[in-house]
C-alpha cells in the first residue's frame, strides 16, 4: 500500500518548523519520516522483456566494461534506459524477447 506523498511532505514540513532545517533536527526527529518513506513500496520491474539484438548488445558491454553512455550511443537510447538494462542483466531479469 502506497502512502500518498503529501503524509511524507507535512512529516518534513513539521520538522523544519521546528527546527529550522532538516539538517539541524536531531535523529530522533527524523525518525518519523524514515518510518514513512520506508513504508512506500520500491517500483522495480520483475522483468523486462527486450529485443534479442539489446539484450546482446547489453551482455556485451557489461562483459567489455562499457559505460552507460557508451551503451546509450550504440543503443540510440537515452543513457537512463542503458542504466536500467545494465542492472537488469547483472540481476539476471533481463530476458531477451524472440529467442527460440
């Protein structure tokens, strides 16, 4: 279950009230808004389903310690999207789509 945002922005907002900043305010007075944000579910994708020539492409460059960013030119990809597909495949939940 997700919390709506706002909970986690007054939680912030009545510690800078009270301190001034959040980086004043004592541990003990962050913790209510630790226990918040911990709550809200991580979206990560289970899988991801890619092309075959990506996920290739994507093996290769883990293999050859490639940057992002070259993997983004080669892909044509933003370096966001050769990011997520790095992490994906060292996870092992990358999966290439059309193999037989």
């Amino acid at each position: 279950m997700a919390l709506p945002r706002s909970l986690i922005t007054q939680a912030v907002t009545e510690v800078e009230i009270k301190y001034g900043s959040v980086l004043k305010a004592p541990p003990s007075a962050m913790q209510k808004v630790w226990a918040l944000t911990k709550t809200e579910p991580q979206p990560e994708p289970v899988m991801l389903q890619v092309p075959k020539q990506q996920f290739v492409l994507t093996r290769m460059a883990i293999s050859r310690g490639w940057s992002v960013n070259e993997l983004a030119g080669i892909l044509g990809r933003k370096p966001r999207y050769a990011r997520r597909l790095m992490t994906l495949y060292k996870s092992g939940r990358l999966i290439k789509r059309g193999s037989k």
